[in-house]
C-alpha cells in the first residue's frame, strides 16, 4: 500500500519578512497569506522486502541516494531536506522503503515550495509511522528541519500555510504562532482570483542571501529597514481588513503599497530588471502586486482591472515572462493510502 501526500504552495499578499526572527521574536509578526492549486508531492512505497533501507528520488531533478537506518545523515545539498525529515520522524527506520518527491514550482520561486515539500515529507512520513500530530506540530516539526536542523535563513509563514490551506492571517509572537482563518465568500474568492495575475520572470532567487541581508539591516538598527517591517507589519492588517470588507480595488492599491515597503527592507528584494517590468504592468493598468516571497525574482503577482487584465498579460509575455493561470486551494495538508502502482 502506497502513501501519499500533497501540500499546497501559497501566495503571500502581505506581511513577508516580518515573520523572521529576530524581528518577529521581538516585536511579532504578521502574514496574509493564500494557498494555490501547486503542490508539493511525497509518495512512500514500502519495499517488502525484508531490507531496512530507505531510497529516496527526486522526480524533479534525477537525484537519488539510499540510506540506512543507523546512518547518520550527510547535510550535504543533496535531498538535505528528505533526509532531515528521516532523521526527525523515523529515526528507527520503520520498515525498509522508498520515498519519491516532487513540485510544481522550483525552489526560488517564491511559492514557498522548499517548505511545502518539507510538509510533504512530515505529512507521508506521520502516515506511515502513525504520528498524531496536529497541524500546528506539523507545521513546527517542518519549520525545525528547514530553518535551524538545516540551517537554511527564512521565516515562518511557509510551513504554516502549506499545514492548515486556505486564506489566513498568520501572527507570529514570541514563542507561538496563531493561525486565523479568514472566512471569505466564494464570490470574493472568484473575483479575486478573476483580478489576479501570476507571471513567472524566469528569474530564480537564493532567498537565504536577501533574508540574512535583510536581517543583518534590523540587527543593526538600520532606521530604512527597520520602519519598513513596522509599516509592513500595520499595511498587513489593513489587507487583510480590505478583503474581509470586500473592498478588493482598496486590496489591490495596497499590495502596491505594500511593494514599496518592502524594497526598503533590503536592497537585494529588488533589481532594476523586475523594477522594469513592475513599471510596465503599472503602465498597462495593473493597479498593484509584487515580488511573492522575499524577492529577487521568481514569481510577480498583479492585481490588475478585468478590462486590462489580458493587456498586462500581453505585455509581461512579451517581455520575457511566462503567465501561469491559478486558483486558490483552501485546504492544507493532505495524505492518502491507495493501491496504486
């Protein structure tokens, strides 16, 4: 019997940076946040066989090794993060198997998927070791592994959203995370997702550097940086009281907003080349949007007028950008069993 698991990517419309310690620690955070219809996929198949070993492929990638229970595992930047969750949630190796992973999004786009997978893996693994662990453990038991197991720089918000799915706003405080669920009518969901364009800039980032950068700033008291997190921290919630209000042109001219204060957070969030072509979806009649993620690349959202809608596609498209249709996933975390090759 196979196990499978899937964890949603998400987009983040406000908030992003402001969920990294130490600035959340200090003064607490706030994300507002949606997951989409990419995902991030585990499949455990056990070999019964009668070995303990465990294999693991990427299907993405090609990547393959074999490890064995006693093993202590190699951080090396190969399938580092399948390995860390081994290591975590079955240390005693629970019967030799496989595990297979894949995404719809590369790691750099700015979807969150390095933490989606990690959920994924946490999620397939709970499953065959029969771990009752809730959402919130779920998603601390990934946020562990990723950021200070494996040491990669980040925040919180990614491991949260792929667990509980959905829209969200997500505050981060000293020493817990509390995740609310926004209630929003399917008619504002449609025509928000109508409003929104997804344009991949073919532009992959190492969001390590941008956060350590931008943490670096804060630690050093660095006023531009510092105020830029405090106004992304207030402008989050206005979002978010936009969307419950149904006020989605106000949304859209805040995500603007909310642009232009987080390039003041670090000056490696943006370039002159993703300036550019911000400047030309404004011109065409985007009202807002933004680099998802820390920056530097990968994928730009845009709220955009339904009459303008297709003229901003028609000019990222020419510019070099690949528009992606999307919708919104509103649940989390999922695992299933299933006899299938």
């Amino acid at each position: 019997m196979l196990v499978r698991a899937k964890a949603p990517l998400r987009v983040s419309f406000a908030g992003g940076g402001t969920d990294v310690p130490p600035f959340s620690d200090t003064e607490g955070g706030c994300v507002l946040s949606a997951t989409i219809n990419r995902y991030a996929y585990a499949t455990l198949r056990p070999r019964g066989d009668g070995s303990d070993r465990i294999g693991v492929r990427s299907l993405d990638y090609g990547l393959a090794l074999e490890l064995g229970p006693a093993d202590a595992p190699v951080y090396d930047g190969k399938l580092d993060l399948v390995k860390a969750a081994v290591r975590r949630l079955d240390p005693g190796g629970a019967g030799g198997y496989d595990l297979f992973v894949h995404s719809d999004a590369p790691p750099g786009s700015g979807l969150g998927a390095s933490s989606a997978m990690v959920v994924a893996l946490v999620g397939v693994l709970k499953e065959h070791t029969t771990l009752p662990l809730t959402d919130y453990e779920i998603a601390d038991a990934a946020y562990v592994m990723e950021r200070q197991e494996l040491g990669i720089a980040g925040g919180l918000q990614d491991q949260y959203a792929a667990a509980f799915g959905g829209f969200n706003y997500i505050e981060f405080l000293p020493g817990r995370v509390i995740v609310n669920p926004l209630k929003i009518s399917p008619d504002v969901v449609n025509e928000l997702q109508y409003s929104l364009l997804l344009c991949y800039t073919g532009r992959v980032r190492l969001s390590a550097h941008i956060i350590e950068d931008q943490v670096g700033r804060y630690a050093r008291g660095e006023t531009e940086s510092v105020q830029a997190l405090r106004d992304l921290k207030a402008l989050t919630v206005e979002m978010k009281n936009a969307l419950l209000r149904r006020q989605l042109d106000e949304f859209g001219a805040l995500l603007h907003d909310e642009w232009q204060h987080k390039k003041k957070m670090s000056a490696r969030i943006s370039s002159p080349q993703l300036d550019a072509l911000y400047d030309a979806a404004r011109d065409e009649g985007a009202i807002g949007g933004k680099i998802t993620g820390a920056g530097g690349g990968g994928y730009m959202l845009l709220y955009c007028r339904f009459d303008r809608k297709h003229r901003v596609a028609d000019r990222m498209q020419a510019l070099g950008c690949t528009v992606s249709d999307f919708g919104f996933e509103p649940l989390g975390l999922q695992t299933w069993r299933t006899r299938g090759g």
